[in-house]
C-alpha cells in the first residue's frame, strides 16, 4: 500500500527567464531516502503520467525517491515556442537546483534521452548515474510518423470530436497502430464544452521536428556511469551498431544493453527486464569520476 505521503504530489514553480516551471510528480521511498533521487524525462508526445507505474516500481525497488517530470509543451507544463534540447536541459538544471537534488540520475527515454545527454555533458558535476532509452548520441532523422502524429491531431482538433473513440477513428487515417493511438490519446482531454481536444501544442512540436533529430556538435563528453538500453527491434538502435565509438567516446563509462524482441517503447514493451537493467544499475556502487 501507499501511503498518502508517498502519493504524487503535482507542483508547478518559477525558475528563471530562460526556463519554464516543468509540472512533476514525485514518489518517495517508505523511509527517507539518503541516495540521490531518480529524474525521468519522457519521449515526444509523452508526458509524466506514461511513467507513473514504472516510476512507483524504481523507487520501492532502488530505495530512491523519483521524479517523473512532464518537459516543456508536454502534460502539464507550460508552452514555448522553443522546443529545443539546450532549452529543456537548462529547464532541468533550473528544477535540479530549486528542488536541491544533490547529483540525481537522469534517466531519459527517445526526446528525454537527448535531454538527460545534453545536461549530461553540459553539466557533468551536477548528477551522478545516466540512464538513456533507445536513442543515441548522434544526429538522427525522426521518422516520418511523427509528422503524421501532428497531422492527426490537428485533425481531430479540427473535426472537434464530442468523445474519445470519434478521435481514435480520425487518427486511424494517420496511425494504423491500435498502441501508438492510445499512447497519443492521452494527450487528449474533454474541455468545458464538451469537446475534446489535444493539449499538448502539435504545432510548435511539428516545427521542432528538424531540431529534435539534431544532436549537440561540440566535442563534449560525460565521464560518469551511464547505462544504454536499446530495442532489439528499434529502428533507433541502428546508431549504436554503426556508430560505436562515437557513443564510447562521448560516454566512456558507458555500457549498452539490449532487449531482443521490443521496439522503441521498450519499457512498455518488456517492463520487466527494463526495470531489472535500471535497478540494478542504480543499486551497482560505480566508482566513475565526473570531470
């Protein structure tokens, strides 16, 4: 069971100009944790809510609080016409400093990979561990379907639906895919006219579709402990096998781990050996230095 204190508590704060106040739910440990906390950073169109389940299983399993965090124009928090991986990295750094988390993990999936990375290896002495899910440290073209993700949704704004399953009938022109459609529809929310519509800004995230499959050029690198975990059946784990010393480069602490049969949602997929790989890896002592 869990107790009230344990229940998410959702809270939006101000942290400067050049950030936005990221929305968060937050699970703590039975008895006050003394390791550092869990971040966890979603994918594109995700929000924090995909990761409730997984996040309440990593802190009773690691004994660390954890923090699922919805990014800039995802779930809850604010819209920005900037959508960039520098931006949502430096709205990471703002929430890591007002909250005081002294050296969290960052654990990001697909976007929130690039994200955790890009803080990694701009910030390197501000986390301890790094966890990153099927997307790789290198540019890489996103696939067409999230182009036809934001078509669709504009579509279903635009027929302005009175319930859900008339939206999942308009997306099936743009999604055939019965588990992607419901993945997108938990964007979709009932307004106070009875209509319902997308939340997230599809718009903005259509025009960001180019950045997000750019990476950082800098020569950077991150020093610290960081696990890798790819879908056997991903089309994003094609980087890793063409590209390896670029990922060792960068990563020189890194090691990558792959789950045969999944796709790009591995921790939907087989959540079962996707949380044996991070908890055993939160609970490994590492002895890595951080430059």
């Amino acid at each position: 069971m869990w107790s009230r204190s344990r229940l998410p508590q959702k809270i939006l704060r101000s942290y400067s100009t050049n950030s936005v106040r990221l929305s968060f739910d937050k699970y703590l440990t039975q008895t006050p944790s003394k390791q550092p906390p869990v971040l966890i950073c979603h994918g594109l169109f995700g929000s924090k809510q995909n990761w409730k389940s997984l996040a309440k299983t990593i802190s009773r399993r690691s004994a660390r609080d954890v923090y699922a965090l919805d990014m800039r124009n995802h779930g809850e928090s604010p819209h920005c016409d900037v959508h960039t991986y520098d931006a949502m990295a430096e709205d990471l750094v703002a929430f890591m400093k007002e909250h005081q988390l002294d050296k969290p993990v960052l654990l990001g999936h697909s976007m929130g990979g690039k994200v955790v990375m890009t803080t990694a290896m701009r910030h390197p002495a501000l986390l301890s561990k790094l966890v990153v899910v099927d997307i790789a440290p290198v540019p890489m073209r996103l696939a067409h379907d999230h182009q036809m993700y934001v078509e669709g949704m504009r579509a279903v704004n635009s027929e302005a639906p009175s319930k859900q399953k008339e939206a999942d009938k308009i997306l099936q022109t743009y999604e055939p895919d019965l588990l992607i459609r419901q993945f997108l529809l938990t964007n979709l929310k009932r307004q106070q006219d009875g209509i319902y519509r997308f939340r997230v800004p599809y718009e903005i995230l259509g025009r960001s579709l180019g950045a997000l499959g750019e990476f950082l050029p800098d020569p950077l690198h991150y020093n610290g402990p960081t696990l890798f975990i790819t879908g056997g059946e991903s089309p994003y784990r094609k980087p890793f096998l063409e590209y390896p010393d670029i990922v060792q480069s960068q990563f020189p602490c890194s090691r990558i781990e792959n789950i045969e049969g999944v796709g790009h949602w591995v921790q939907t997929e087989n959540p079962t050996m996707f949380l044996d790989l991070v908890v055993n890896f939160l609970t490994t002592t590492d002895k890595s230095n951080i430059d």
